[in-house]
C-alpha cells in the first residue's frame, strides 16, 4: 500500500523557508555552524555524494555547498511545520552533493541543537526518509526553491539521469581499485595489502 504524500503549495513554502534561512543566519552561532562545517574535511569521506562533482575540491567547493544545503533544510524545516510534523512529507528530495553537505552540517549536532533552541526551527534530516538520487528538474523542491532563491546552482543540483549517469561512471572506477557498491563494501586487503 503506497500513500501519497501531501505538500503545501511551492510559494507558500518557499515564503516561509526564506524566512527560516533569514532566521538561522542570524543566529549568534552561524557562523561557527557554517566554518565548522568548512572544517569538516579530515574526518569526512565521501565515496559518492561528492565524487558525483567533476572536479570536486572540498577546500573550494564547501563554500558554495554550504548555502544549498542550508537552503533544502530550510525548504524541509518549513514543510515540516506547515505539514504538522510530517517527517516523511519534509524529507523532500535533494541532490546527492547537497544530502552530503547537509549530513556534515547535522554532525554539528550541539551548535545544530543550540541554534534549533533558541529559534525555534525544527531542523529535519531522517535517513530513513530519504529518496537517495530522486531529485529532479522540475520536481517538488526545485519548485520551492526556485520561488524562494530563484535558479540552482547546477555544480551541484544536476537532475535524475545525470546522477545515474555518474554514479555508474564513480562506481565502475571505485570497482577495480576494490571500492564496491559505492564505498559500502571494500575488498579483503583493501587497507593491509601493499
């Protein structure tokens, strides 16, 4: 049995995730949020979100991904409140580069809940919920946020078969090397063979 999910109208969302993000970024703690999310580079592997990027480099890439991944939370954290609750119906598709941005700014889970304190916003991230390499051109939040930002950055937000396409691509170089199922599985004496 599927359900079908129920979403406030695009501008209406896209209203009040502007007001959300203009809410957040004047939090006392932004910008450490955001700088520790920058810093987040040591301890950070990535085997597919960011290896989709031609050319990613996380010391010039972060500053740009930052904001997009602000902006689907923001677009999340309001149809969140406008759907009473409704994890599933706020897990709203995001490109893959962006769920990787915004699972390094969810590991900044004290700054993350002290902000969600004081302001009130409900920030939404559920893995479970998650439609890993749905979003699309066109679709729910490309709706919202091109109401709310106007047009996406497409280094990042590049559609549905463009992903596939990738993935295909990162996955048949990772294979060789011993990198399997896209860094979800290594072969034996990937880390002990010389």
């Amino acid at each position: 049995m599927s359900t079908t999910l129920v979403r406030p109208a695009p501008e209406i969302v896209a209203r009040r995730a502007r007001e959300i993000l203009m809410i957040v970024e004047g939090d006392r703690e932004y910008d450490r949020l955001r700088t520790a999310c920058a810093k987040y580079d040591e301890d950070w592997t990535s085997f597919m979100g960011y290896a989709l990027v031609d050319g990613f480099d996380i010391a010039t890439d972060t500053e740009p991904l930052f904001p997009e991944a602000m902006r689907a939370m923001a677009i999340k954290s309001a149809v969140y409140e406008m759907t009473d609750g409704d994890e599933e119906a706020a897990e709203v598709p995001v490109a893959i580069p962006v769920d990787e941005m915004i699972h390094a700014l969810a590991a900044q889970f004290t700054v993350l809940s002290r902000i969600q304190s004081r302001t009130g916003i409900k920030f939404v991230h559920a893995t479970d919920r998650e439609a890993i390499g749905e979003w699309d051109h066109g679709d729910y939040t490309h709706q919202v946020y091109r109401a709310a930002w106007g047009p996406m950055n497409d280094r990042y937000w590049f559609g549905k078969a463009e992903t596939a396409k990738r993935r295909a691509v990162v996955m048949a170089k990772y294979e060789p090397v011993g990198i399997l199922d896209g860094g979800r599985r290594f072969a034996p004496g990937f880390a002990t063979a010389s």
